[in-house]
C-alpha cells in the first residue's frame, strides 16, 4: 500500500541517558511534503545540552565497552526483532516526513535491518586474534571502541542513513550521538522507542536534534573522537575539515553526479526499467540516483520509450514528492536553465498534478532534458531531484573520458549484453560503485557503501568491512614470559 496517512502531530524531544528532554523554547515545524502542513516541531538544542549529551554519552560508554561483544549485540537483534515487527508504521512515517512512497520507505528501513545483520554478526567477526610467532613470542590483536561517537544525517533517508552507523558503532562498544535533519525528525524518535525497549544501557544511544550550529557543537566537542556524516559536497568537505583539524576522525559522504551509460546491444526492457526507476526513485533525491544517461550511438533511439515510460508515472503512488517548497522551487530553475541553454525538454514535469489530497505538498514530476551538452550545468550540478539529463555520443571511450573528468565518484552504471564492454567501464570507471545492468548499484552487505572523489572525505565505507576502522581502535599485545635464543626475533 502507498497511500501516506497523515498521523498525529508529534512534538519531537531529545533522548538523553534514555529519557525524553522537552523541546525548551526553541523550536521549529516539521512540514510534510505530502500535504504541506506541519506535522510535527523538532526542538534545536542548545550548546549546554550538547554538552550534557555528550558526558552522558561518555558515562555510559565506560561500562559499555566492557560489555562482551556477544552481549552488545544481543541488544541489537532485539531492536532489529522490534523493528521488523512494526515496519508498517515506521515506513508511514518515513514517507510522511521525507516524500517518499511507503513501499520505499520500507526498502529503506530493510536496508537499515542489513546493515544491523551485519553488525550483530561482528560478534562471531571481529573477537580479535592471536599467533605465536616465535617460540614463546605471541602477538594478539583486539578491536577496541573510540568512546563517543557521533552521525550527522540527511533528510532523505530518516531510517536507512543512520542505521548505515550506529548498530556498528554500537556493537563495537562506543555510545552513540544521532543528529538526524531538522527537516525528518520523526523516524528516529521511534528508533529511539525501540532501542530503549531492546534493553540498551541508558545513555549508549542518544538523540540530539537541532540544525547546523547544533552540528558544529558536536563534531568539535574535544569528546567525541569520530564523525560520520552523510549530506551536500559542500557540507560534507566543511564537516570533514573542521573534525579532522581538531584530530578526529571522520567518514564524510557528500554528493553525486550518477552516470548511466546504455550500449546499442542493451536489452530494451531491462535498460527502460532501470534508468526510469533509478532517476525517479525517491523521487531522485538520493546520493544514487541516475541524473546523467549517455547513449552510446545507435543506443539514442531508447530514449523516446524510456520517456513513454516515465510518463506514466502516477504521483503519490509510483513516485513520491519533493522534500519542501523551496527545493522544487530550484528544480524547476534548474529545468528552465537547461532549456535556456539550447537543451530539449523531452518531458517537462514542472506541472505536476498529484491526487487532490495532497495538492498543497512539493511535487514535481518526471523530467527528461534531451540533446544536453556535457558543458551545461543540468550535465554537471547534483540536482537532487526527478531530472534525467541525456548526451549522445559515438563511442563508449568517449562515455569514460566524461565519466572520468566528473568531480563527484558515486556510482556508474552500463547497461549491455556485451562481457567485454562491461568490464571496460568496470576496469575505467573513477566512481565507488559499478553497476551491470542495475540502475541503482548499491552494494549488499558485507560489500560496504561509499564512493570516490568529492562524493567521499576519509578513508574507508560508511557500512561493511570499510566501516570498522572508522569506529574503532585496533589494539596489538606482543607478550613474552621467558627468555628464548632463536635468532628469528627482533626483539
């Protein structure tokens, strides 16, 4: 079912040493893009209560991470048991807050349980080792926890985002600080609910909401020792910047300029099926998006039928809405700058027509701007929205060399029946992510998430393998009891 309810108004709290703060005096509305009417407030916390949170957080980190791993984790397939048995509701309500349909808003929230899965396994995983390497010598190593920790989500994933960091961060022993959008703060209330019933020690899990100052207080507090933070380039390099000046540590993912590249020998169903879903999922406000198709020669003509396609595209049911008023508003700037710039409107969704209930919410159609040249901005800017930009070319060297001169690093697609094409753009590819016929490649765990270039600040991935340096210390015991006279040891 995709009919997005609206729910009762929420006044949103902090959670701190697992109880609810008022919201206090400053607050600001949580607006739906649905209906566009408030559905909520959101408190914005001040520099005390970030203070406060934070030596909480650090309380209870002290006894959490002597916590055996096995009992963490137990904590954590508790609250994934929890969520599964009410995704029904949260997905209403990430649909509610941040557009999206309901069905998408569960594949977010499965996506967030895959991620737990992982980190619960972490317990038969990451137990430490030791060999003797030498008579009498042994060396050991033991993953270790930071303390605090902290992550800094977007608006358009309320669930999936922050579930990319926190059962990690927390099955490795850290407390955790989420500062969820401003724009979302429903979902992780519920997040919250959820991991207080799963028995999670008070304080191990925190909520602070607020806004970009709220950010900047916490990421600099001199204890918390990592930061993860998914959002805009700009925001993304700024945040990054600003932990690893102070010696933190961080894991910063910014934005993105998605290649689908389609051969002439790609197979017409599957190609039309995936460019349209990939532009126009979530109404193409994620990092993974489709924004730019190039077609390889002769591949032109399945442009028309990828049109036809995404012309039928029902609003609020097939496709969800734009995340607030101003956002469409430079959407539909963005369409008519292409078009001023000598581009085709293939299909103009500036005139959207949602159903009658949801008339006064963000919406924006599907759009296509044709015969685009590589140099115009709708070929080069992030537009964060439902906008498929199309060049043309004649050879998939001339593909690459676009594909390579992009600054962004996300993802590339090819949609071909052709080996060897396939693994050109694999092997020339300068973006994270690969996809083979898939228009949206995301990795499943254990392969971890992240990308290249200015769509990645820091070493390693959000999620998987990639993501346990970012959250913990690797510990290395070297231990002799008795003197031995092999020659074969440095020491």
């Amino acid at each position: 079912m995709n009919i997005v309810q609206m729910l009762k108004p929420l006044d949103c709290a902090h959670f701190i040493k697992g109880e609810w703060i008022g919201a206090g005096k400053n607050t600001q509305p949580v607006v739906s893009p649905y209906y566009g009417e408030a559905i909520g407030t959101v408190p914005i916390a001040t520099k005390e209560l970030v203070q406060q949170t934070v030596a909480t957080a650090k309380a209870a980190s002290n006894s959490w991470r002597t916590t055996p791993i096995k009992e963490r984790v137990q904590v954590l397939d508790r609250f994934r048991l929890l969520v599964l048995a009410n995704i029904d509701a949260i997905a209403q309500t990430v649909a509610l807050e941040s557009g999206k349909t309901v069905d998408e808003g569960k594949a977010g929230i499965l996506k967030g349980i895959e991620v737990c899965e992982f980190a619960i396994s972490l317990a038969n995983m990451e137990s430490g080792g030791s060999v003797e390497v030498s008579r009498g010598v042994k060396c050991e190593y033991r993953r270790e926890a930071l303390g605090v920790v902290c992550g800094i989500a977007p608006f358009n994933f309320p669930a999936m985002v922050p579930m990319w960091m926190y059962p990690i961060a927390i099955a490795l022993g850290n407390a955790f600080i989420l500062k969820p959008s401003e724009k979302v703060p429903l979902t992780s209330q519920l997040m919250a609910k959820y991991m207080k019933e799963a028995g999670l020690p008070a304080g191990v899990f925190s909520i602070l909401n607020g806004d970009k100052e709220t950010v900047m207080d916490l990421i600099s507090h001199p204890d918390v020792a990592a930061v993860g933070f998914v959002g805009s380039t700009p925001v993304a390099k700024k945040v990054y910047q600003t932990a690893t000046a102070l010696g933190k540590r961080a894991l910063c993912l910014g934005g993105a300029k998605n290649y689908l590249i389609v051969m002439p020998d790609a197979d017409e169903g599957v190609t039309v099926d995936g460019v349209v879903k990939s532009f126009t999922g979530c109404a193409g406000q994620r990092c993974m998006a489709a924004s730019l198709m190039i077609t390889v020669g002769s591949a032109k003509s399945i442009v028309g039928k990828i049109k036809d396609h995404a012309a039928k595209m029902k609003l609020g049911t097939d496709m969800g809405a734009i995340i607030d008023a101003s956002s469409r508003e430079r959407l539909q700037k963005a369409i008519g700058r292409a078009k001023d710039e000598g581009a085709t409107l293939l299909l103009d969704g500036r005139e959207a027509t949602p159903p009658d209930s949801y008339k006064k919410g963000s919406w924006l159609a599907p759009t296509i701007i044709s015969q685009a040249r590589p140099d115009m901005d709708c070929a080069q800017s992030e537009l964060f929205g439902p906008v498929l930009t199309v060049l043309e070319v004649e050879t998939l060297e001339q593909a690459m060399d676009l594909e390579n001169k992009s600054p962004f690093g996300n993802a590339t697609s090819v949609f071909t029946n052709n080996g060897a094409a396939a693994q050109y753009v694999a092997n020339r590819a300068s973006n994270g992510m690969i996809g083979v016929n898939i228009g949206v490649p995301v990795p499943r765990e254990p392969f971890s998430f992240g990308g290249t270039k200015e769509s990645k600040f820091g070493q390693g991935d959000i999620t998987g393998q990639g993501s346990l340096d970012l959250w913990s210390n690797m510990k290395k015991i070297t231990t002799k009891w008795q003197q031995q006279f092999d020659n074969n040891w440095m020491s």
